[in-house]
C-alpha cells in the first residue's frame, strides 16, 4: 500500500461526514463498522468510474480486490 498526503480545504473534509451517510444508506449492512476516509474515498472514485462508459473497463479486474 502506498500512502501519500493530500491537502484538503476545511469544507471537503466536512463532506466526509455527508459521504457517509450517503454510502451507509445504500449499504445498511455496514451500520456499525467503522469507515476509513480512505475506504470512502476508494468507493467514490470506484463509482464514478464505473458509471462512465470511456473508462469502465479501466477497473473491471479490480473487483478482485
């Protein structure tokens, strides 16, 4: 795993908040385990690339993960 700092305004930071409860209303399953900025940042960008047909197949192995 590689980690490298990125730096986020005060505003997009408190947006993790509402992320969240975006993503644990589409996965109630998941009430009550802990998620990471990083594991939300990941299904984002998961999402958005799959839902754009130019670069859907850039991430279709990736579900393995």
């Amino acid at each position: 795993m590689i980690r490298k700092n990125i730096i986020l305004t005060k505003k997009t930071w408190e947006r993790y908040d509402i992320i969240e409860q975006i993503f644990r209303s589409h996965h109630p399953e998941l009430d009550g385990i802990p998620l990471s900025k990083e594991k939300l940042t990941y299904e984002m960008q998961k999402y958005y690339i799959k839902t754009e047909p130019k670069f859907k197949h850039l991430i279709d192995g990736d579900e393995k993960r």
